[in-house]
C-alpha cells in the first residue's frame, strides 16, 4: 500500500514551500498522520514537524449526451500538508 500518491505542484503550494517551507500531497484515504510522517521521512531523507491532513468530498458532475442525462461522482481525495525542518528541502523536478 502506497500512502504517498503524488506530490500537489500548483502555483500556490510552490509558493508555500518556498517561504513557509511546507509541502503537499495526495495520501492514501486510510493512513493516518503518523504513517504519512513516517513515509515523507523515509522517502526524502528529511525532517518533519508537522502533518495536518484534509479529506476533499467528491466532486458531482453531470454531462449531457445523446444517451441522456449522465451523472457522475470523483473520489474523496486526503490531501497532507507537511511542514518540514528548517534547512531541508525536497525537489520535485530532479526526477523528471
């Protein structure tokens, strides 16, 4: 079970590690914030302060086709914040 699914790379989570030193992901819906603590530590080699975590609802959508009105729902996303220690940092784009 992967608890890290993929880093948030938007205009404002990038400003947010870069002066506040805080990152963000997609986690698993199950763990909790002590797994998602763990997993950052062991991936990044860095140190983490603090998790706060959210849980996004679903997103309802409706499309209309030649079949007739279709409705459809996304999955409940958890999203983590980590505030990591001063003087460490994770790269994101050394990947790519």
């Amino acid at each position: 079970m992967s608890l890290l699914i993929k880093p948030i790379i938007t205009e404002k989570a990038t400003n947010d590690s870069e002066l506040r030193n805080r990152y963000s992901f997609i986690v698993n819906r199950e763990a909790n914030k002590i797994q998602i603590k763990n997993a950052v530590q062991e991936k990044y080699n860095v140190t983490v302060q603090k998790v706060r975590t959210q849980i996004y609802g679903s997103e309802r959508k409706t499309k209309f086709t030649k079949r007739g009105v279709q409705r459809t729902k996304t999955n409940i996303k958890k999203k983590a914040i980590i505030d990591i220690q001063d003087g460490d940092s994770i790269d994101f784009y050394n990947n790519l």
